[in-house]
C-alpha cells in the first residue's frame, strides 16, 4: 500500500520539509538559505527512479512538477510554499529584506529626488 503524503509531512520537529534530489543544484540552494537563516528542515529524496510513488504523490498534492518542493512546518498545519524561489521570498520577507532600492538592481527602484 502506498504511503499516504502526510505521513512524510509528520513527524519531528522541523520548520521545513523538502522534497528533494541529490544532484538538484535548486534543492542545495534551499537547504543554504534554510541553514542561513536558522531553520531546520526534514529531507525526502524523491529521485524518480528510486521513489516513484513518492514523486508521484508530492505532484498530485501540489501540482509542482520540479525540486525542491517546500512545506512549511511552523504553523498548526503544514503549508506547501514551493520551490526555492518561493522559499526564498518567504525568507526575505521573514527577514524584512523586501523594499525596493535593495539588492543588485536597487538603483532602478530609487525615486528621483
């Protein structure tokens, strides 16, 4: 019998679960912002040629066909987030780092004064 998704969303005490592969080079940029900003997470490997079922679980709940996928444990109920740039949206705004005028680009956003 298949496992049930939540079940893999049970169980410890993460604030993050992935869904990921090992060779995903978006998968090991979550995992870094994870780790820069202080929060533990819960790994699945989904590659597909070992863990199909899984795989095709994780696509039938959240319709996202790439890795990682994110959930987010913190709150009373796990909440699909999606993939790392999803992820490091969340983060920024967490971290209060979303105004205009910052990053690489700012200057385009500066008003004329």
């Amino acid at each position: 019998m298949a496992e049930n998704l939540a079940t893999q969303l049970q169980g410890g005490d993460a604030d993050f679960v992935l869904f990921s592969t090992m060779t995903c080079p978006f998968c090991s940029a979550a995992k870094k912002a994870l780790k820069q900003h202080g929060w533990s997470w819960k790994e699945h490997d989904v590659n597909v040629s070992r863990t199909r079922g899984l795989y095709s679980r994780v696509v039938a709940q959240t319709g996202h066909r790439t890795v990682p996928v994110v959930f987010d444990m913190r709150g009373d109920e796990p909440t699909f987030i999606g993939g790392s740039g999803e992820l490091n949206s969340l983060l920024k705004r967490e971290s209060g780092h979303t105004s205009p005028g910052r990053g690489l680009f700012g200057f385009l956003f500066r008003a004329n004064t």
